[in-house]
C-alpha cells in the first residue's frame, strides 16, 4: 500500500515529546518519500483547565502557539517544492471546557491548515479531571475513582459522542483521534464487555457529521495495547460507511515519521485530511 502522507506528528514545543526541531521532521518526511505531512501539535489546554498529569506537560503554552505556527509557516514556504506542511493542532475536547476551546479555535483557526480532536481527558464524578493515557499505574487509579474497567470505557465512549456533537464553532477540527484510546491499557486492564457496538455508533455519529477519523499506528507500539487506533475491523466498517481514514503516527520523535505504516490493513482505503 502506498501511503503519500502522515498526518498526525508532534513536535518540540510538545512539553512531553522530544527535543526534535519540526525541519527534522520534515526532513525525515522527505526520507521516507511522503509528499505531505501535518503538524498536529496538543493545543494548549483552557486556561481554567488545570492539567492534572503529574508534570502538566499534556499541551503545549499558549505563549508558543505564535512560534509554532511562524517556524511552521516558514518550513512550508522553504521545501514547498519537496513536501506539502499542514500546520495544525491536535485539540483536547473536555467536557464543560467547550466555550474556551472555542475561544481557542476562534483565533487561530485561519491561521491553520489541519486539526484534529481527541479525548485523552475524562471528568469524574466529582467533577475533578483525570488523564486517560498517561500511564498503567494512573490507569489502575482511573478504575479505582470510577468502580471498574467497564465504568472507565463507558466513560470514555460517551465524552467521545460528546465532542463529535460538541458546538466548537466554525472551526470545530473535523477529525476525530484515536477513537478507541482507552484500550491504551487494554492487555493489563481488560474488560469484561466488548465495545465494539459503541464505536460503531461513534462512527455513524462521524458519519452523519461528515468528519473523518484518525488512523493512528502509535497503539502498535504501546506495550499494554498493541493494536492501531482503531483495529481492523472498525476501519473496515468506517470505509463501508464512507467515512475517510487519515493515516498518521502520531510521532513525538522525527524517526518514528511513519513508523507502522506497512501494517495498515491491505482491505482498508486512506484517504488525505481536509480541514
């Protein structure tokens, strides 16, 4: 399967990525023979929203959005003849945090080419926050503030139907990310019932909304999960609903430009993003 772009990459202004400059990226892009690519950089969180990670390096700073969009714009007007640069974001959707990411998208949404919108973040019953995929020993905790496994992928399933309804405004990212993230942890937290009918029915929320969908390699590479975002079978059912897969590896280092690309199911189509 030839793949021309990836369209899900991170870069240094991630506070929990690599020290890896964009035009490495680029550069490594142009290696691999892609002609296009999108940065996809986490947008800065609310700013009444408390990052609850240890380190609160979930997103990048406000104050480095001007940066990353300027060094972006100029990597894209200097191998403009060898390489297609989308720059964009990669936009937390949090529940009850929607008229400040509005805000957000509102004054910068024509300064970018591409976006996508994930959940990594989950309100409790408390209405505190926790973060979904930072690690299995803050997941097991996760399973502990909401009672199980189960309770945690319900969770997890309705805020995704929430941020495909979600009024972010006219430049609402129509891409939604890793659709099935909470199996992150998935081989050391199994559970008990299979969610398969629920994604299906996030997909036809996609559908109806004409939104696309993150095809995300970065699970085949997490130790407790092993499979992409999503699996085989929920991208074939996307493609029979017509709904376009984006091919991306959500990379934070410049080598893993790519990386899982040749496992992509030889059944699915990928298409490229529109904004």
């Amino acid at each position: 399967m030839q793949i021309n772009g990836d369209y899900h990459i991170h870069t240094n202004y991630c506070p929990h990525g690599s020290s890896d400059r964009m035009e490495e990226y680029v550069q490594a892009a142009i290696k691999k023979g892609l002609n296009a690519i999108s940065f996809t950089e986490h947008a800065p969180l609310p700013p009444s929203f408390t990052d609850p990670v240890p380190k609160k390096d979930s997103a990048m700073r406000l104050e480095d959005v001007e940066s990353y969009i300027s060094e972006g714009n100029k990597l894209k007007e200097q191998y403009k003849d060898k390489l297609k640069i989308n720059i964009g974001f990669e936009v937390d959707y949090i529940k009850g945090f929607e008229a400040e990411t509005m805000e957000f998208l509102n004054q910068f949404g024509e300064e970018i080419d591409d976006a996508i919108l994930s959940v990594h973040m989950l309100q409790t019953s408390d209405n505190s926050y926790v973060c979904l995929d930072y690690s299995v020993e803050a997941f097991s905790e996760i399973i502990t503030l909401f009672g199980s496994v189960d309770a945690v992928y319900q969770a997890y399933f309705q805020t995704v139907a929430s941020s495909i309804n979600a009024d972010l405004g006219p430049f609402k990212p129509t891409r939604i990310g890793h659709i099935n993230l909470v199996e992150k942890f998935s081989k050391q937290y199994p559970p008990i019932n299979n969610y398969e009918k629920e994604i299906i029915k996030l997909l036809h929320l996609v559908k109806q909304r004409n939104y696309t969908l993150d095809a995300n390699t970065a699970g085949l590479y997490k130790e407790f999960c092993k499979k992409m975002y999503p699996p085989k079978n929920i991208m074939e059912t996307a493609n029979e609903l017509g709904i376009a897969l984006i091919p991306g590896s959500d990379s934070h280092t410049a080598k893993t430009v790519t990386r899982g690309f040749d496992n992509y199911p030889s059944t699915i189509i990928l298409a490229n993003p529109h904004k």
